[in-house]
C-alpha cells in the first residue's frame, strides 16, 4: 500500500511540473486518502495486538 503511495506522489509531482494541475490535484489527492487509508490499517492492527497480548 506504501508503493502505491509513492506511486501517485511522483504523478503528482511529474505532474504538476509540466503543469497539468488538475492530475496533479487528483493524484495528491489519491495518495493522501491511501496514506490515512493505510494509517488506519496500521493502528487497528496494533490495537488487535495489544488486545490479543504478545506470546
């Protein structure tokens, strides 16, 4: 999930360098949704493993 992150982050900038901004907007915008998408992911597991304990 962190490579597609990166992935639409260098759109973006690829983007926004040859000045199409509205892809650049849109690509930005992708990747911050998968970013806090993939944040949640991370501390709902980290409170699955706390809750279940460490063996």
């Amino acid at each position: 999930m962190i490579r597609l992150i990166i992935i639409f982050l260098i759109v973006a900038i690829v983007a926004a360098l040859f000045g199409f901004t509205g892809i650049a907007a849109s690509a930005a915008a992708i990747a911050k949704i998968i970013f806090y998408v993939a944040l949640i992911l991370f501390l709902l597991s980290l409170i699955a493993g706390g809750v279940r304990g460490f063996k």
